[in-house]
C-alpha cells in the first residue's frame, strides 16, 4: 500500500491545525524516591517542560541547584515526573488560564509537598 505525496494546500491545513490547537497546559510533579521529596510546577506547555527540565538536569546545568544536587547525589533513576492534571480548554474567551494555573499549583502542592518551601 503506497500513500501520495501530501499536497501543498493538506500541508498548510495540518500546519495550521497544528496551530491552532489548544496547548498542553497543566500541572506536573518531580518526585524524588529516595527522599520522598516532591517538587510541584506548572507550564503551558508540560510534556515539553518535562522534557527541558529532564535534559537540564541529565547535562548537569538546572537552575534548582538543590533539585541538580540531589538529582547527582541519588541518580535519574530516583526520580519520576508525572502528569497531575491538565487544562482542559474553556468555552469562555475571557478565562484567565494562568491564574487556573497558579491555583492547581498551589492545591497539589498542599496535598503533596505541605510545608515544603520549594
């Protein structure tokens, strides 16, 4: 089965679907396996936040130095990131997407990492 070249006009369309879609926004947590630590963050972009955060510390060069010194004291292999919750996108043009944000941040990271300054 052989499939045809994608045309000009089919590439535009997906390009600009790519666009236009609604970001990958939400809340993510960095736990620390062997110290029970957990680091909650958010970003409007999170797959790619997590991807940046896991580069930086793998090269040595994240600006958490306390997150970087214990990433080199324990090794990657004690860490996980994960997902918490995404944003899901609102009808309402006029919803403030990074209060929802800043909100999420602050109610996980009461649940999971209570008087935890980081």
């Amino acid at each position: 089965m052989t499939t045809e070249p994608t045309s000009q006009a089919q590439r535009r369309a997906l390009a600009r679907q790519a666009r236009d879609a609604f970001p990958p926004m939400g809340v993510f947590a960095i736990h620390n396996l062997a110290t029970g630590r957990v680091r909650v963050k958010t970003s409007r972009n999170v797959p790619g936040a997590i991807n940046r955060m896991g580069f930086e510390l793998r090269q040595g060069t994240h600006r958490d130095t306390l997150l970087q010194a214990e990433w080199n004291d324990v090794g990657p292999d004690r860490f996980r990131m994960n997902v918490l919750e995404m944003v899901k996108q609102r009808v309402d043009p006029a919803f403030d997407y990074a209060s929802e944000l800043v909100l999420l941040e602050a109610l996980y990271t009461a649940e999971l990492a209570p008087g935890d300054p980081a």
